[in-house]
C-alpha cells in the first residue's frame, strides 16, 4: 500500500480512492529531449477544474486540443496528438500513462516543443513530478467507460480486443519476439496507482541496434540513446545498468497500452488483452470500441470519497528498488 499524507499532514496508508476526479495542486515544470526529433522541449503540468480533462496547449498555437483518440494523428512508434497542422505534439504516452496509472483525470499540459522529452525512456519522471506537486481530489464524482459485450481487432497475426469485467482494468499483454533476448513474454496486471508504481512506470522504451540506420533515415530515434532507450541486440542488453525487470520489455508494451487507453477520455472498466500489439493496433482497438455505441456505457461513481484531500507518497515509496 502507499504512505500518503492528508490535508493536516497525518499519515496513514491506502491506495488512492477512485470515487472522485482528481488533478495537481500546484503547476510543475520539465524539460528533456524528444527520443525521435531529438529537439529540446519544456512542460508545464498545470492543475485544471474538474470535468476539463487532460488538454494539451502547444506554445504558439492557435488552438489547444484534448488528449482524446479523435486527435490522433499518427501511430508510427509513437502516439501522435493535434488539431490542424500548427497544433501537434508527440510522443504522448508516457505522460497519459502516468495520468492513467495515478488517477489524475484533468490536467493543463503546456509544452514548448513538438515532442515530450524522453527522459530515461519510461514514466518515471512523470510519476516524480507528480508526486512532487500533489495530487488532490476534486468535488465531482469520476465516470468511467464499462465494457459491455467483446470488440476485436486484428492485423495479420496480431490482435487486441476489450472484454468485459466487473470492476477495474486489467491489461493483458503478450509480445513475441524472434530474438531471444526478449522472446516471448506474457503480463496479466490489474491496474491501480500501487501496481502501476511498482510494475510498470519504470519499464523503458526498447530497441533493436540492427535498426536504428533505417529509423534515422525515415526521420525517427534522432535522439535515441542509452540514456533514454533500451538498445538491444539480438541476445544481449546493451545498457550498463542491464534490465530492471526480467520482462520489462513486455511491461513497457504495457506502459504505452494504458497511456494509449486513456485517450478513451475516461477509466475503462473492463480487459484489454492484445498479442503482438503497439500504437497502431492500440488505438485501432480503442476507435472500434468507441464507435460501437452498444458495446459499453458511461458509469458516474458514487460521491464517497473526501474532495480537497492531498495524496503525497511517503518518501521510502517513491523509488521502490528493482526487483
């Protein structure tokens, strides 16, 4: 469970409340470079009244867009958002997923750049800012997206589907790699702040240095490095610090799913299983479920948690070690 702090300073533990939407207390600044343009960029997260959602504002843009599926723009090894041609940002995941895994359901992101910096490749900064500046409840009950009857896409031999469930999500993620330095790798994980915490937000983006010729040449993975990718050859890790996780290959591919999930607009309550998966088939899964009215319902919680209270991580549960 997390050590978290209430209004009056008291500890005590739990794992955040899911009844209430929820954002910052205060804005938080970061900077880094984009994995793929290799520009530098800043963020500033700030908090937003609730029911507004998690909105991107671009520096210098005329419009400023929701982080909603109906924004994506492109897929290719990384989730695209915008509005028109002036109004884009990449390379969104991470943070939506961070987003995700904390319950934050509204948030203000103004960003300097056209691309997310990078930092180590995972969530963790995100989930460090966050804690930084304080998570606090908001006085209106949290809806969620509740999965009613199965919705598959395929592509080949890959596939992702929605599934129903009684409560929470669950992902489902299965990858299956030639090369034996990852292989095939398997992860069941039902999703709350603790097990994203611990499971996923320090999982890192992956790849192989066989390709990494042809991604510069079609203008991606500029920026590429060890400091912010895991770089693989075929049976061997090239990183000094080597895997923070047995499967954190698999465990990253789950990362991007729940960051790609949140562009529901909504939690979803259900499972999202997939084989082979990545952005594409990500956010092809979540078009189908959301043009299928029949397929799922809008639920509102109940209004039993206590609005106004601040959740902070007790400092020995910020940076849990490496299994």
């Amino acid at each position: 469970m997390l050590h978290v702090l209430n209004e009056l300073g008291s500890p005590f533990s739990r794992v955040r409340a899911s009844e209430l939407q929820a954002t910052l207390t205060r804005p938080v600044a970061l900077s880094g470079v984009g994995v793929h343009t290799n520009a530098p960029a800043r963020l500033t997260l700030r908090p937003a009244r609730a029911n507004a959602g998690i909105v991107f504002e671009p520096c210098g843009a005329a419009r400023r867009f929701a982080a909603l599926w109906t924004n994506v723009f492109d897929t290719t090894l990384r989730t695209a958002l915008g509005h028109g041609e002036s109004a884009r940002v990449s390379t969104v995941e991470h943070l939506l997923s961070a987003c995700a895994g904390l319950g934050i359901d509204n948030l203000r992101i103004q960003i300097e750049g056209s691309e997310l910096p990078a930092f180590d490749g995972s969530a963790a900064n995100f989930v460090d800012a966050f804690d930084e500046a304080g998570i606090v409840e908001l006085p209106q009950p949290r809806a969620a997206l509740k999965v009613l009857t199965p919705v598959r896409v395929q592509h080949k031999g890959s596939f992702a589907e929605f599934l129903p469930a009684e409560q929470g999500l669950t992902l489902d993620i299965e990858i299956d790699f030639v090369a034996p330095v990852i292989g095939r790798q398997r992860k069941v994980l039902t999703l709350n702040s603790g097990t994203f915490r611990r499971e996923l937000s320090r999982a890192r983006s992956f790849g192989f240095l066989r390709d990494l010729a042809s991604l510069h040449a079609n203008g991606l993975a500029l920026g590429a490095s060890l400091d912010n990718t895991l770089a693989l050859l075929d049976d061997a890790v090239l990183n000094a610090e080597g895997l923070r996780f047995p499967d954190e290959c698999v465990r990253h591919k789950m990362l991007d799913a729940l960051g790609d999930l949140a562009l529901a607009g909504a939690p979803i309550t259900g499972t999202f299983r997939s084989y082979r998966g990545g952005h594409a088939l990500n956010l092809a899964a979540l078009r189908a479920l959301m043009s299928t009215p029949s397929a799922f319902r809008v639920e509102k919680a109940a209004q039993t948690g206590s609005p106004g209270v601040t959740f902070r991580p007790h400092a020995a549960e910020k940076r849990a070690p490496f299994p």
